[in-house]
C-alpha cells in the first residue's frame, strides 16, 4: 500500500475484546455461544505454548444476531 492508495479492512477473526466492543455482547455471553457451537472459533496453539490465542469469527456472530430479527427483516439469501 502506498501514500496515495487507502484500504480499509475488516477483520473476519476478533479477539474476544474486540468482539464484545464491536456487538456488544458480554465476553461470557460470547464464550457461551462458542462452546454451545452457535458461533465458530480458533484457537491458535502451537507446540510448546502455555496459552493459545482465541479468534472469533466475526461472520458467524453477526449470523447469530440476525438469527433475532424478525422473518421479514432477515437478509435475503442471494440467488443466481
């Protein structure tokens, strides 16, 4: 990236700080909804290390709250 071009990225992987701050959800709401499956996770661990880093997938978050919306309010699935 140079001086004259700007790229915006979004994360697809948070840290659960980042994840509370951007949904709103509490952190053990947030760790409840990764061990009951209903939203995915990593755990980046490596031989030898005493701790992992956890990421949370930002997708399947905001699939988990627009779960909430009413029917009509829902994202439409996209068809070709």
């Amino acid at each position: 990236m140079n001086e004259h071009t700007q790229q915006t990225v979004t994360a697809l992987w948070l840290r659960d700080k980042k994840a509370v701050a951007t949904y709103g959800i509490s952190r053990t709401k947030l760790w409840q909804l990764q061990k009951q499956g209903k939203i995915r996770s990593v755990s980046l661990t490596e031989p030898g290390m005493s701790r992992a880093t956890r990421l949370f997938d930002a997708q399947s978050i905001e699939a988990y709250i627009e779960s909430f919306l009413p029917k009509e309010q829902q994202p439409k699935e996209e068809t070709e």
